[in-house]
C-alpha cells in the first residue's frame, strides 16, 4: 500500500501532466488529450498521476467555454484572450480540477495549483489564482467560505 507521501506525490505529478499537456495544447499543433496520452506513453509513470491528469485534461476540454467564462467573470482585467499561455493554462486547470474533482477537495487543488503558478509563473499570477480560485470554488459551493466581513465599531460610536 502506497503511503499518504506517495499519494501527494502522484497528485503532484498528475497535476504537472495536466499543466504539461493544456500548456502544449495552446499552441495549436495538438489537442490537451493526445498530448497527454504522448506523455504518458513516454513516462511509466504512476497510474494515480495520470489518473488525475486525465481528469483534469477532460474537465477543461469539455468545459473550457465555461472556464473562460468563470476566468473573465472573477478577473475582468485579465481578460484570457490576453493572458500569457502558461497563465491560461493554470487557470483551466485549476478551475477544471476545483469545480470537477469528486477526490479532491477545493481547498487542496487551490493550494496545489496556486503553488504552480508561483513555480511556473511568478507571484503576480499566484496572487490572481489564489483570488479566483479562492472566489469560484465559494460560489460552486465547495467548501470554501466567503471570508465573513466583521465590521469594526470605535468605542465613541457603540450603544
């Protein structure tokens, strides 16, 4: 039996797939799908990682016009027509993992991919994914609280 630090490692590594394969994707020579299963192929890898990666893979293919949607709803300044190929590619894929993954829960993926980001991107992106992230798995219902606003009183202005 795999123990509980070889199954984050193949969580890591399935989500690295995924990232590998909708990032290759953006540039039009193949789908996310084929590139995946050529990575595969190539790697004996662990059958959790792929697992995974073809989760998320599938999930942002079937629903990247949602996704792209829920991205230019929750960053308006960043629209994903203009944002840098990697950049794009953490987004769907974290979002598709956050709103479709029955194993994993939304506050994992989000810290697993806002750690992506801050690895393949820099702190600008990791900032802005901890943020939709943060904000799309609220609204889904998964787990993650609206951060509840406590209004402060000043003494002269209490009952």
């Amino acid at each position: 039996m795999a123990s509980e630090a070889d199954h984050v490692r193949g969580r890591r590594a399935g989500r690295r797939l995924a990232l590998a394969a909708l990032f290759e994707a953006e540039f039009g020579q193949r789908t996310a799908g084929a590139i995946l299963e050529r990575h595969l192929a190539e790697t004996e890898g662990d059958p959790e990682a792929a697992a995974l990666a073809r989760e998320i893979v599938d999930a942002v293919v079937a629903d990247r016009e949602r996704i792209d949607a829920l991205i230019e709803r929750h960053a308006p300044r960043y629209p994903v027509v203009q944002l840098a190929r990697i950049d794009r590619s953490l987004l769907r894929g974290a979002i598709g993992e956050v709103l479709h993954s029955a194993t994993t829960p939304a506050r994992v993926a989000i810290a697993e991919w806002v750690e992506l980001a801050r690895i393949y991107s820099g702190e600008p992106t990791r900032r802005l994914m901890n943020g939709v992230l943060g904000r799309i798995a609220a609204e889904a219902g998964r787990g993650m609280p609206r951060a509840v606003r406590v209004s402060r009183v000043r003494p002269s202005e209490r009952p």
